[in-house]
C-alpha cells in the first residue's frame, strides 16, 4: 500500500482535505452547542459526502452532494421512528438496502445516494437515536455537509485541475441479467441472514453484521470478488481489533488524543481506499473503536464482539454471493479483459492518427482509461491471484495475463508520450505496425479465435532499434502475442 503510486499526489492531498472537511464539521457541530451523537453523526456525514460522491465533474459531484439530504433527512426519520418496533425497523431496512444497490445503475450518483442513506439507517442504529434528537441530528448532518462542500468545491477544489478518475462501469443486461439487479438481490438476501445472525449474537450491536454484508458487495460485482473481499473485511477488522485493544481501550474516550487518532484514521481511511482494503478497515475498526470511547461504552469484550458480528455478515455474504443469482468470476473477468484490450486498440489507433499529423487525436484519455480498466481486470482476478487459491494452473495463467496486460500499459503510455511530440515523425512502418496490433486485438477479443490465428498476424520479425514510437509498438505486439497463451490457452480463466 505505501508503495503504491500516487501520480500527482491525488491520494494525498484528497486525504488531507477530508481530515479538514470533517474536522470543520465536528467543529462547527461542537460550537453550534449540539449533543456528542450530534456532533458523530456530523463527523460521519462529512466522511461520506467525501467518501462517496465520484462524479466526472465537479459540477456533477455539487449537484449529488446537495441531493444527499434528499435521501437521508427520510430514512433517519424512519430509522428513529421504527427503533422501537424491532420487527418493522428491520424490514424497512432491508428495503432500503435493496433500493441502495438498487439505484448503482445510474452511474455514480446512483451509487453515492444509496450508500449515503443506508449508512444513515446504519447511523441511527450505532447511535441508538429516538424522535426526539431528530431535530440535533438534522442540524448536524446539514452543517457537516455545508462544511464538506466548502472545502471541497471552494477551499480545496483538487478536482477542478485534476480530475477524479471515474471508475468505469460494468456491462449493462436487462432484467436479471444487469448486474445491479442480481446485486440488489443478493445484498438483500445477505443482511437479512445478517440480521438475524447479528441478533443472535447480540440485541444492542446486531447491526454490525448487517454493515459488513453491505460494504462487502460495494464495488465488486462477481462471486470471487466478493468472496475475497469478505476475507479482507475480515482480516483488516480482527488488526484492527488488535490495535484498538492496544490503543483505543487504554484512552477510555480521553478527548484531546482520541480526536486526533480519530483524524489520523480519517486520512487512513482515504488514503489506503484505492489500494488496500484490508488496511482501509484496520483503519475503519480503530475509529470505530475510538467514537465508542467518546461515547463512554468501549470495552474489550465489545471489540470481540465486533469481530464476531463482521465474521457474520461476511457468512451472510458469501452464502447470498453463492446461492442467489450467482455471477461467475470468469465471465467478469473475461469481460473487463476485453474491454482492457478494446482500449489498447482505441489508444493505439489515436496514437497512430496523432504521428500521421491529426491535430484532434487523444491517445492521453485511452491511457486513463486503461488505468481504471485494468484496476477492474485485477479486481476481477483478485480471486484467482489470491495465495489461498487451490486452482494453481489458473492462478499462473492469471498473475501471466496481468503481467502482460501491465506491459501492453507500459508500452501504451510510452506511444502516447511520443505521440504527444510535435515533433515525432510518421512512416509506413508506424502504420504497419499500428494495423499489426489492432489486428491482433480484433483477434484476441473474437471468442471463436484460435491462438494461431493470433500469431499470424503478429509473425513478421520486427527490429530492435528504430525511433521510440517503433520500439513501443513492437514491445505490444510481443505483449499481445504471449497474451493469446494464457487467453486461448487449454486452461480457462474461471
């Protein structure tokens, strides 16, 4: 994770801003005169706001933060309500969940709004709140947003000269072939066993289990993935444990020290997102432990409760991923595979529109693209790369097509670079070997290809030397025929 690249010091600096996002939330909830789960639910609400919004534009991300209270002024009013009719305030939180992931179909503020008002419901239950502190709460979540907004889009706007890579979206179905609908049914299926497990273990924080079976199907979309990411919530929550017991325990809610841990695992959080999930939850679990300090009811028996309630949900999520509406890893990854190799050929095509002398060609978007594609591809993989993995034939084949598709990126990046010279030349064989690799592509993406198909059109010896934009594309064509191996290979990535 500390290794992993930061180009331009996006991570960093979108860590830092939402430690003084929600630092200013908790502050203007504390001199506003509110109540401690007041000034929580605030803390919290500005996490997410920041968290969670990921639209393409800024102008975008305003308009699906300003629609955040639209959804979470109803269900925490429901949640209050119903906190005393057991048996309806969980039905109506399933709907709520079903609805949430539901809604990811329309792109990324689809997404935000059903995270933001499950985690709402999940809100009103960690802080057991009743109809009377509505009025508290309401004033707390509308001022911590107001104090995101005006750092995000006024004080600190990192996206408005960078932008936020948008992460792409998965292939669109119809009916229960979308992948949002299987979903939706199969995060139902899973905090409802959720529920119940929870309940089992405990009356006072069943709602444990229920939080980790959703955020266990955020951002994947396969059964592998899912499965993987079970473990990791599992793995970083028991750290996470460990370190509270080391640290937030002994504080026993002191002010000074645990607002400021409670900043640092802000900037955790945010920073290892992208990278790790295991640490993100370590990060998770120690401010969880240390906003139960603050509330004066942390103990270690509490912290291994945690980890059985996360061990239950995890259960609920895995059993939902495997039973209901299962989607396979191999067809997830096949198709992030090919999309992966479709903007190859899209990035290599401008490239060769750029050195021919357009004027209009972008190689650079292909090249961001690509990025997030194969972040995808390594996520659909995860399952198959992952050291407890039996299938050992697969998991070779597996870590060889993210070699390689990491090389074509290499290779990729270098062409753009020299593409984007005013003053690269263009020759014949610059177009040769551009028409070799979209070849070569169409080939790979036919699923009735044939690996000697493949190397036809990759056979013509190439030199070593020449200008750069040559050497790039030579050392993809090499990258796309070693590809057809594990691609076409006897056997199957699933």
């Amino acid at each position: 994770m500390f290794m992993a690249p930061d180009p331009g010091l996006l991570r960093l600096r979108v860590s830092l801003r939402a430690v003084l996002g929600i630092g200013l939330a908790v502050a203007l909830s504390e001199l506003a005169g509110l109540s401690l789960p007041a000034s929580i639910t605030g803390g919290l609400t500005a996490l997410l706001a920041l968290f969670t919004v990921g639209d393409a534009t800024v102008r975008g991300q305003a308009v699906t933060t300003a629609l955040l209270p639209a959804v979470g002024f109803p269900v925490l009013a429901l949640a209050a309500v119903l906190h005393a009719v057991p048996t309806l305030r969980d039905a109506m939180w399933l709907v709520v969940i079903f609805c949430g992931v539901y809604a990811r179909r329309w792109g990324p503020r689809g997404h935000a709004l059903g995270i933001f008002a499950f985690m709402t419901f999940f809100i009103t239950q960690f802080l057991h709140a009743v109809p009377a502190q509505l009025p508290q709460l309401y004033a707390a979540m509308a001022l911590s947003l107001a104090a995101a907004s005006a750092v995000r889009f006024g004080a600190w706007c990192i996206e408005r000269r960078t932008p936020s890579p948008v992460a792409p979206a998965a292939a669109v179905g119809r009916g229960l072939s979308r992948p949002t609908t299987r979903q939706a049914f199969q995060a139902t299926a899973a905090c409802a066993f959720a529920v119940a497990a929870g309940q089992v273990l405990s009356h006072e924080r069943w709602y444990w289990a229920v939080g980790t079976a959703w955020w266990i199907f955020v951002n994947t979309s396969s059964r592998g993935e899912t499965l993987v990411r079970g473990f990791r919530r599992v793995l970083g929550t028991v750290i996470g444990i460990a370190v509270g017991l080391v640290i937030a325990v002994p504080l026993d809610g002191a002010a000074a020290p645990t607002v400021g841990l409670v900043a640092v695992c802000v900037f955790g959080i945010f920073y290892a997102a992208a990278v790790s999930y295991t640490w993100m939850m370590l990060a998770v679990t120690v401010m969880a432990g240390l906003l139960y300090g603050l509330l004066g009811v942390l103990d270690p028996a509490l912290l291994a409760l945690r980890v059985m309630e996360t061990g239950a949900g995890a259960l609920g999520a895995a059993l939902a991923v495997l039973a209901v509406l299962p989607v396979t890893t191999h067809a997830t990854t096949d198709a992030w595979v090919q999309r992966a190799l479709h903007c190859v050929h899209a990035c290599t095509s401008e490239a060769a529109a750029r050195l021919a002398g357009s004027v209009t060609a972008d190689p650079a978007r292909y090249v961001a693209e690509l990025e997030l594609l194969l972040g995808r591809v390594r996520l659909s993989l995860a399952p198959l790369v992952h050291p407890l993995s039996p299938l050992r034939a697969r998991r070779a084949r597996a870590r060889q097509v993210i070699e390689l598709l990491d090389q074509c990126a290499r290779e990729v990046r270098g062409l753009a670079s020299v593409a984007a010279d005013p003053d690269a030349s263009h020759d014949a064989r610059l177009a040769a070997a551009c028409w070799r690799v979209e070849a070569a592509v169409e080939s790979l993406t036919a699923r009735d290809a044939t690996r000697g198909e493949i190397d036809e059109h990759l056979a013509v010896p190439h030199p070593s030397g020449g200008e750069p934009a040559l050497t790039h594309l030579h050392g993809l064509e090499r990258a796309l025929q070693a590809l057809a191996v594990p691609l076409r290979g006897p056997v199957a990535l699933a």
